[in-house]
C-alpha cells in the first residue's frame, strides 16, 4: 500500500516544490539538521506516551494515576508532536515524490493516525475527570504502544526499505 493510490501524483509534485521542500532538498546541512531534530524530538515524545502506556498496563509510576500522569505529560507530550508535525512535514514535502511510493512511509502514517487517535481519546479522559477502566486502560496502553513501535520501524524501514517487506519502494 502506498500513499500514490490515495492521492494524485500533482499533490505529491507541488509538496517537492514548496520552498520548505526545495530549501530542505538543496540545502547543505537542512535535511541533516532537521530529520536529528525530528528524531530527537520523537524520543521525548515516546518517553512521555511510554510512561503512560506503562501505567496503564500496571508498571512503571503508581503513584500517579494514568489520568493524572497524562495531564501532567500533556504539555511535554502536545510540544512534542506539534514540533514533530513541524520538522515531518518539510522533511515529507522535501522527498514527497519518493515517499508517495514508499510503503513503509504509508504505514508509518497509518500507525501515527491511530496513535495520536489513542492517546487523545486518553487524554480525553482525563481530561474530563473520568477515570480509565482497568480493562479499556490495559487494551489502550498495548494498542498504543504497539502503535509507536509501528511508528518508529516503518520510520526506519522508509531508509532500509530492503530490510523488510512494505511493498513497492524504489
């Protein structure tokens, strides 16, 4: 599966020459600098949703609940994702041709989607002052964990996209 079947070839083309795409492209250090920074912002990111995750399935912190670490988290966790949001996306429209096509890219955005979906219904929760069943805490913190594990190998697998088989990536 690969994002060229969901979305004209013309978006994937206008991404690659937008200003952000073309300077990350060209420029000497832009891509470097902004995928380490994209890649150290994700380890901040999976250290605050793996301690909720945790939680959740009854290890690491107890003496917080999952509804109050996750309050606590959220500032560092939103920060997070929003400086996520602002480096993969130049990263994207920098190679958006190539990554139209690239399997592990498709897969990695469909295990984001369901992740940021997880852990905002999470979020929603304790927010909203109502506790996380024991059972619906349990089945969330496993699927979200296995969601950024999802994440972060096809992340890997968008570079190494022979080391596993994600489909057609040239």
């Amino acid at each position: 599966m690969v994002l060229l079947k969901f979305l004209p070839l013309n978006f994937f083309t206008g991404c690659e020459n937008t200003w952000p795409g073309s300077w990350i492209r060209h420029g000497q250090w832009a891509f470097a600098v902004t995928e380490t920074v994209h890649i150290v912002v994700l380890g901040m990111l999976l250290g605050t949703i793996i301690v909720v995750d945790l939680n959740l399935l009854g290890f690491g912190v107890r003496r917080q609940s999952a509804a109050e670490l996750t309050s606590d988290l959220a500032p560092w966790t939103w920060s997070a994702l929003a400086l996520m949001a602002l480096t993969g996306i130049p990263l994207f429209m920098s190679e958006a041709l190539r990554l139209s096509k690239s399997g592990p890219f498709f897969y990695k955005m469909l295990f984001l989607s369901v992740a940021i979906i997880i852990h905002a219904s999470i979020f929603g929760r304790a927010k909203l002052g109502s506790g996380i069943g024991a059972g619906f805490g349990r089945l969330m913190g496993a699927l979200s964990l296995l969601c950024w594990l999802g994440v972060a190998l096809a992340g890997r697998a968008i570079a190494f996209p022979f080391l596993l088989h994600f489909g057609s990536t040239p």
